[in-house]
C-alpha cells in the first residue's frame, strides 16, 4: 500500500524544518526538539471533568502522574498510560492530547505515568516505575474512583515495550492484576533484527541509527538487549497474559517486531485484536493535527478498551 498523504505532508514538514537527528544533539536538546514538535503536530487537547496532578513513591524516589478523568461518573475501568518516546524523551506533557482522546472515547480514567528517563536513569528504572504506579493504581482504586479489576495498561512505541514488559512482571508477580494491554507500534526486539528495521532505516521519522542511539542511552550494557524486560518478545512464555491490542504501522521500522509480537500472543493462548494501517509511519497516533488517521487509530483503541471491559 502507498504512504498515506497526510503522512507524507508530515515527512516533507519534517524535511523542510531540517531538524538534527537526536544521536547528533544528546538527550537534554533531543527532549526539547521533541516537546516543540508536539506543538506544531498535535491536536489540540480535548477537554476532560477532570485533571489531576499526583505524585507517588517509587522504589527511588517520587513518581509524577497525570490523572484524567472523563464526564463519565461513578467509579470507572482505567488505564495506565506509559508515553513514548525511546525511553530517552518524552513526558506527561508530550502525551496530553492522546490520553485525554482515549479518557473521552473509551469512557475510563486514565493515569499517565512520568517515569525516570534514561541516559540519566538506565534500565530497569523506566521498569520500576511503571509497575510501581500500575501498583498504586490497582491498590488505590477506591480512593481514585476506579475499578481495580478492569485495570489496563497501554502506551506507544517506548511505551508500548513498558506496557507489555509491566504485563509479563505483573502475571509473572500475581499482582497487580491487569485486564488488558494496549500496545500501540510497541518496540518488542532490542536486537533490531527485523526486516522492517532495515525497510525503513531512513526517511520514516524513526529512523535506525535513532533507534540505534535509544538503546545504547537506556541499556546498561549490550547484553541487556537479551532481557526480556527489554525486548518482550524473546520472553519464555507469553500464556496467560490479559488480552491485547496491538496496533502497527506499514511504514514503521518497528511494524515488524509489533506484527511479531502479536503473532506470539494469539499462539500462546491469548486473545488479540491486531490492527495494522499499512499507509502510516511511526508516530503518526500522536500527530493528529496533520495525520487524519491518528483519530482513526485512536478510537479503535478506546473501542477495543471498552468493549473489553464491557
């Protein structure tokens, strides 16, 4: 299938504002390229009933959260939400906009997650903090008005890695118990070893050698690749994991690894909605403002969250 215009038009955006490539700047300028894209390429916020600011305890220190909360009342299914952004940029405030569309659209709190940032804080911190907030959540419910048993985490890219490795420690742990995962174009596979890697080296907005300079800033070592709670995808044993959506993109360095991870989901047992948009590059769920497709994909997402819940 042929890009999709819209995604085009970002791509000839993207060429013409000649931005450097992060591995050329370090994280703390890559962040700041990062933040002012979101402000030309995301739609504009949704409101929500509710927007609340938390901080809990981690195992190193306090842990930001961002909580939403819809027009929807009484108690309500939440999602914890992990953003993207390589493990090496990003915040609650670069994913405003999308956790406030799937509040709305799936009709449930949802809890963005601020956790540590690598090279500053390196495997398994961005770990720990995740399932210390699912944690949190699951053991709070009824001080923050949610169901603890229609408790989903979710997140894309980064996010979505964090997502599917918090799901695997949290059966793994018995607690806390997760209903469903929604993984939007995780990164599975550390060792970039698909064919979609080399695809789409250059010119998608992900490109390898970002991919490349992700993993060496958040690994401690190279053989921390070979960790499951890095890359899903080599993990031993996948039966009994809460059911997912995983959705990739065709245009997508990491569609290979995404489309394989689900694909070791269904075998093992476990129920998945996959939904690839063959047309579209990485990114393109977050960059609403050009991409028409971001409103497509992200209200099959809350579709799907609400119909498991229902």
């Amino acid at each position: 299938m042929p890009l999709d215009h819209d995604a085009q038009t970002l791509l000839d955006m993207v060429r013409a504002a000649n931005r450097p490539a992060f591995e050329t700047v370090g994280a703390a300028e890559a962040r700041l390229l990062y933040l002012a894209g979101r402000k030309v390429l995301a739609p504009e916020p949704m409101p929500v009933a509710e927007l609340r600011d938390l901080t809990v305890s981690g195992l190193a220190g306090p842990i930001p959260l961002r909580l939403y909360r819809p027009s929807a009342g009484g108690t309500l299914p939440v999602l914890v939400f992990f953003h993207g952004g390589g493990w090496v940029v990003g915040d609650i405030e670069t994913h405003d906009t999308i956790c406030r569309h799937l509040a709305n659209r799936a009709e449930c709190v949802v809890v963005s997650v601020d956790y540590r940032l690598a090279p500053e804080h390196k495997f398994p911190a961005a770990v720990e903090d995740c399932l210390a907030a699912s944690a949190w959540v699951a053991d709070n419910a009824a001080t923050i008005g949610v169901d603890a048993e229609r408790l989903a985490v979710g997140g894309d890219s980064a996010g979505g890695n964090l997502a599917a490795v918090v799901s695997l420690m949290a059966h793994d742990l018995g607690a806390p118990r997760i209903s469903y995962q929604l993984l939007i174009y995780p990164a599975t596979d550390a060792a970039m070893r698909h064919d979609s890697v080399a695809r789409f080296a250059e010119g998608h907005v992900l490109t390898r050698s970002t991919m490349r300079w992700f993993y060496e800033q958040y690994l401690r070592e190279p053989d921390d690749a070979a960790d499951w709670r890095v890359s899903p995808l080599v993990a031993p044993e996948l039966a009994g994991l809460p059911p997912a959506f995983v959705l990739t993109a065709g245009y997508d360095p990491l569609c290979d690894e995404g489309d394989a991870y689900a694909e070791r989901l269904a075998a093992a047992g476990v129920a998945v909605e996959h939904r690839r948009f063959p047309g579209q590059i990485h990114g393109f769920a977050t960059n609403g403002k050009i991409i028409r497709a971001a409103d497509i994909a992200l209200d099959e997402a809350a579709a799907a969250l609400k119909a498991a819940w229902s």
